[in-house]
C-alpha cells in the first residue's frame, strides 16, 4: 500500500515508519503525499488509540525536503505547500489522537518542521533539530511558524530560525521544544512507556484537549469557556467518562476502552 514508509497497527498503536533511509528519509512529493495518508487511516481506524511517528535507522529522522527531487509537478513552492505539506500537517495537528514522535536522529528544515508538528517528541539525547530554511535562503515553513514561538516564545523563535543551528535533544527539551531526552540506548523504552499510557488511556478525552489547545491560541476566554463547556458535554456521555467516574468513586483503575 505504501512504498515509501511502512504502517502498521498493532495493539491500538498506528507505527508511522518513514522508509527512505538512502536519503535519510528526505520528504519527497510521494512520501508526503503517504504520510498524509497514514495518518487519515490511523484517525479512520476506531481501534487505534495512538500513532507513533518514528524513522528507519538511527542517524535521521527526516533531513527535511528532498531538494534532488524538488516540488514535483508543482508549479511553485506555494502550489507545494497548499497542495502537499499543508495537508499532511493539518491531518497531524487535527487527528483527535496523540501523535508521538520517536526522534530517532537529525530532524532538519521541514523534517524539524514534522517533528514539532506532533504532539509529543521524545528523542535521542544524540539526534538534533534543525530550522536549516535559512541556509538556502528560504524561510521556515510546514507549520514551524505556528508551532515554535508557541512552544519556546518568540524571540528564542527567531534566533532558531534565523539563525538554522543544530538544537541538540538535551537542550531542546530544556527549552520546551522537545518533550524528553534520553539516552539513545533508552529511546525505546521510553517511547514504550508513553505509548503504553495513551494505549490505554481515555482516547476521546485526550483528543478533545488536543482540540481545545489548538484553537485556544486563536480564541478568548469567553469562546474557550463555551468551548469546554460543549467538548465536556460530549465527554460527559461517552463510555470512558462513566468507566472513569465509576473507578473513581470505586477507588479502582479505570479500564478505559476509548469509546
């Protein structure tokens, strides 16, 4: 089904695997296009609690563009983001699961750009992340203008990005880029660790934050308020929500199903 990542369920965990490790996994017009696509599927696919976001190999994650390869039949960088990168990182920023990133190596230009776009990263104390637009001339794209001065604040934003250095995981993390560091030799029990939380955790409650936290930044606190207010009403109804209330008053763990 795909060529150019591999995708697998198992155990309610959708594995996004990008699979051009001879490039270090370049985002081509193709594999743009399939990860979009992984990603639908994983949100259209009820028994997938959580997506993990990870890499072949243990040098990159995903060294941005595939400059070799350009923007495809696009007809400018525009044409290529509206019809490609925008669609691929609305399908992460808006699947109401959680997306975790396996950091496994350098995460550069608009591969950076993918990383952050996830809701969690988790990364090897050796892999790095860099916004390189700035070393062709370019400007960061792929959602980095959203999501990096509202993860490390503005000015830290703009030397980031004007500046294109490497911003290795320990750092990262400490700055509020990154979720955690870990030692490479940890990197996937500590993935593990996460992803079995969210396996088994209120799926819908958890996507109903992701929900809210995106459009808070666009909002107030009167539509915010109104907001909760009617994501809480549908919580409130759903299967997880009196498991949870049930459990609690039972003084017992919770056996949240995600429905």
């Amino acid at each position: 089904m795909y060529q150019h990542l591999l995708y697998e369920v198992i155990e309610g965990v959708a594995r996004i695997t990008l699979n051009r490790p001879e490039v270090y996994n370049a985002l081509s017009p193709d594999l743009i296009l399939e990860i979009t696509s992984a990603v639908q599927a994983a949100a259209a696919d009820s028994s997938v609690r959580v997506v993990l976001l990870t890499a072949t190999g243990d040098r990159a994650f995903c060294s941005g563009a595939d400059l070799k390869i350009g923007i495809g039949e696009a007809a400018s960088f525009g044409e290529a983001l509206r019809t490609r990168y925008n669609p691929m990182i609305m399908a992460l920023r808006t699947i109401p699961k959680p997306v975790v990133c396996r950091l496994n190596g350098l995460a550069a230009g608009a591969g950076c750009s993918l990383a952050l776009d996830c809701d969690m990263v988790i990364a090897s104390e050796e892999a790095y992340l860099s916004l390189l637009f700035v070393g062709i001339g370019l400007m960061p794209d792929a959602g980095a203008t959203y999501m990096l001065p509202r993860l490390v604040g503005m000015a830290r934003a703009f030397e980031l990005a004007s500046t294109g250095r490497r911003i290795y995981a320990p750092e990262a993390a400490q700055i509020g880029l990154i979720a955690r560091a870990v030692p490479a030799a940890q990197l996937d029990e500590a993935v593990q660790e996460v992803i079995t939380y969210y396996r088994s955790a209120p799926t819908q409650a958890i996507g109903a934050m992701k929900q809210a936290f995106y459009r808070s930044f666009q909002s107030d606190l009167p539509a915010m308020l109104e907001l909760e207010a009617q994501l809480q009403n549908q919580l409130g109804q759903t299967q997880d929500a009196l498991e949870g209330i049930q459990a609690f008053l039972q003084k017992r763990a919770p056996d949240y199903q995600g429905i």
